[in-house]
C-alpha cells in the first residue's frame, strides 16, 4: 500500500492495516526528530513494533530525540533479543540513563541476553518461549500455559524441563489439546529433538534449520538447561548479516556498514587495512620482479606474459576460494572433507590448467622473437608455468578458507583479492624458476 504522509502511515497503523515492517521502510528516509514525533503519537506497543524493524543505526539515533523515559517504556515493550541488539548500540553514558528506568524483569533479561559473545546463538536468541515441567498433567501443563499467557511469539511448540530447567523434550500445542487431560506430558513429550548450545557459532543455525525443518529451535546452557529459543525469522537475520559479512570479506572492503550513512572517514578506515595488506603483497611481488632482471634483463617476450599467468592464476584461486567458502557455509563441506576437496581441486587445477596452457604456449609463440628452439622452449616454460599457477591457486583456495574455519576465523576472510595477491607472488616465484632451469640457465 502506498503511504502519503506521515499522518496517513499513522491512522493506518493505529487500524492495524500496516505491518510495522512497512511503516519502518516508509520511515527509513526520515529524519530522527520526525520518526520520533511520529513514534510518540502512536501507542508504546505500536512504537516499539516499528522500532524494531527500523535499522540499528536508526534505533541508536532515536534515543537522542526521545525522552528517556518514554523510550525505556518502548524498550520494554519490544522483544527480548531486539531490545538487547539496542542496548549493545547505545554508548555507556546514554545506556546508564536508559537502563535504570526499565523495569526490573526487562532489565535482568537484557544483562543476560548482553552477556552472550557477539556471534553466538545465545546473542540472537529470544527469551520468550512456553515452558511445562515433567511429572505434570495435560491439564496442568494448559493451565500453567494459561499462566504463562503466551503471545504470538511462543510458537507452536511447547518445551518440557525436568530439574533445575534441564530440557528433556519438545510437544507441540497441538499434541497437548488432543490428549486426555488426565495423561502425564511424559507420555506425550519428543524427546528426539535439535537443540544448540547458547555459545555455538550462529553460522551453524541456518545448517540446522534447513535440516530439520523446524519454526524454531531450543537453545540450552553448557549443563543443558534451557535458556531461550531461536525462531525462523532470526535465523533469516542471522544469514542477511553472514551474507553480507562473507561478501565484504570475498572483496576485502571491510566490515559491512550502512553505506548511506556512514561518513566518507569512516568508509575509508574500513577499507584502508585491507588495502594495505595488498599493497604489502604487491610489493613482494615487484622486489622479487626486481630480483630476477639480472637474469632476464634481454627477456622482453617472458616479463610480457607474466601478467597472462597471474590473471589465471588469481582468477583460478578466486573460483575456488568462492565455491569451498559457500560449502562451509551450506555445510555441504565438513572439517573432514578437507583432504577431499584438496585433491579434488588440484586435478581440476590440473585440467583446467593444461587446457589454459595450450593457449599460452600458443600465445608465446606469437610475441617471442628468434629461432624456433628459443620460442619453442619459451613456450614450454609458459606452459609448465600456467598449470603449476592454476593448480597451486585451486589447490591454496581450498585448503586456506578451511585452514581458516579450523582456527576459528572466518573463511571468508582468505578474499579473492587476498589469494590473488598470494597466487601472484607464487607464480613470480615458479614462472623465473622454470625459466632459468628450462630455458634461460
């Protein structure tokens, strides 16, 4: 539907005809003092509903143009893992002033949600789930459900502790309302059920859910006791953000940002790092250039090929480098598979690299000068060159993204434009070898 004004998304909202999410994207344009004016004329429900689904970078601007204690009522009214994603924008000062005037409950849940490290599962979980103990009756447990007055953001599912909040299984809302109220929920319970640590990788997340298919996933403490829970719609935000990361990451640009708002300063210094370090190995790469003029100085026709070699080659390691970290990711590539995918890559190297070689040898042939046996063995050494180059950049694509996941960093860290510097040093390094020991010596 489309939105006129500001009044309009207004009345539509307060008739529920707009979901926050739309009325958030109608704002995303408008300035901070305008949303909050916007914000304080809807109900504190409402608000905290479009706060939600407003960028973080925004919610964090909002809290300068909203008194603070109205905000800390929206902060109160929005959900667990959302309002914790706030508090951990908010500097120390404008956090201090906010957080006393939240109400005691909220406020222990957004110290516990905070606690969590950045990345895991238990930093975007929710707290907000249905909880029954064994021993009880169907009954019973419907009635402490009645209790626990749960909303929408429940679910369907129903988890099942025994002592000290060990989850012991999962039933779901509808298995509870067909059985007999005098049966136990033991008798009831799945106890074959997926759950994840509140301190695993949230990468893992989307692997389970594609696997079991589930709305939502319990999440439990290093000694099994339920903690929260982990919804669909968390798991698609989780995988926007790993997304997004990986793709900044494959181009070396940084950290991602909101580009539109983030200061021209600020864009340069998340990218300047990274540029550095391929400076640094473009410089590697001239002094061994330099290194071995002496030796090539008359060898106009080997330098003027060198760039054919290292553009396969960085070509060669970027597509490899791609697909293993999009396997890692998929969990379609396993730790395990490791040596797998090593020697697989390193015959596709081999393949693609003879075929390229043809063409190269074909190429040389064309610029060099003299007799025949000189262009002849130039043209072996380009050859022998470009399937080395392509096999050893396959062979280094695949192995460092999973050298990376096994130190706990992120694969995506090993860039295309990071392997095709390393790939480029490699095949100065290989290329001038071969020459001097086939050709040049």
């Amino acid at each position: 539907m489309e939105i006129d004004s500001l009044q309009q998304a207004a009345e539509l909202m307060k008739s529920h005809i707009l979901h926050p999410s739309e009325v958030a994207d109608y704002l995303e344009d408008t300035e901070p003092a305008e949303i909050a004016a916007f914000l304080s004329g809807l109900e504190e429900d409402q608000a905290a509903d479009v706060v939600e689904h407003l960028d973080l970078a925004v919610q964090r601007e909002l809290v300068d143009h909203i008194p603070r204690g109205q905000m800390a009522r929206v902060i109160e009214r929005m959900a667990p893992d959302a309002r914790a994603d706030l508090v951990k924008e908010l500097d120390e000062e404008v956090a201090a002033a906010v957080l006393p005037l939240i109400a005691s409950a909220e406020r222990h849940d957004i110290a516990r949600l905070v606690s969590y490290e950045e990345g895991t599962a238990g930093s975007v979980m929710t707290t907000e789930y249905a909880m029954v103990r064994t021993g009880e009756t169907v009954a019973g447990a419907l009635e402490e459900l009645r209790r626990q007055a749960p909303g929408e953001e429940t679910g369907y599912y129903v988890y099942v502790v025994g002592e000290n909040r060990k989850l012991v299984g999962i039933v779901s809302l509808r298995d509870l309302l067909l059985a007999r109220p005098q049966h136990l929920v033991d008798n009831i319970v799945n106890r074959d059920f997926a759950s994840v640590n509140a301190n695993d990788d949230q990468e893992t997340l989307g692997e389970i859910f594609s696997r079991y298919e589930l709305p939502s996933v319990p999440v439990v403490d290093d000694n099994g006791r339920l903690v929260g829970r982990i919804t669909a719609d968390d798991v698609i935000d989780v995988l926007g953000e790993e997304a997004d990361e990986d793709i900044y990451h494959l181009g070396a640009a940084g950290r991602p940002i909101d580009y539109l708002r983030s200061s021209v300063l600020r864009i340069a210094r998340e990218r300047i790092t990274w540029m550095l370090i391929l400076v640094f190995a473009g410089l590697i790469t001239s002094s061994l250039l330099q290194f071995y003029e002496s030796y090539f100085a008359d060898a106009l026709a080997l330098v003027i090929l060198l760039p054919l070699l290292q553009g396969s080659g960085g070509n060669a390691g970027s597509q490899t480098t791609t697909v293993i970290i999009r396997g890692l990711s998929t969990g379609e590539i396993e730790m395990r598979d490791v040596w797998k995918v090593v020697f697989k890559e390193a015959r596709v190297g081999m393949l693609v690299g003879l075929v390229l070689a043809i063409f190269a040898a074909l190429r040389s042939l064309m610029v060099s000068p003299g007799e025949l046996g000189t262009r002849a063995g130039l043209a072996l050494t380009v050859g022998l060159a470009m399937i080395g180059t392509v096999t050893l950049a396959k062979t280094l694509g695949a192995m460092l993204p999973i050298l990376f996941k096994s130190l706990k960093m992120d694969p995506a860290l090993m860039s295309a434009p990071f392997i095709t510097s390393i790939v480029d040093i490699l095949t100065v390094v290989a290329y001038f070898t071969l020459a001097r020991l086939l050709f040049f010596a």
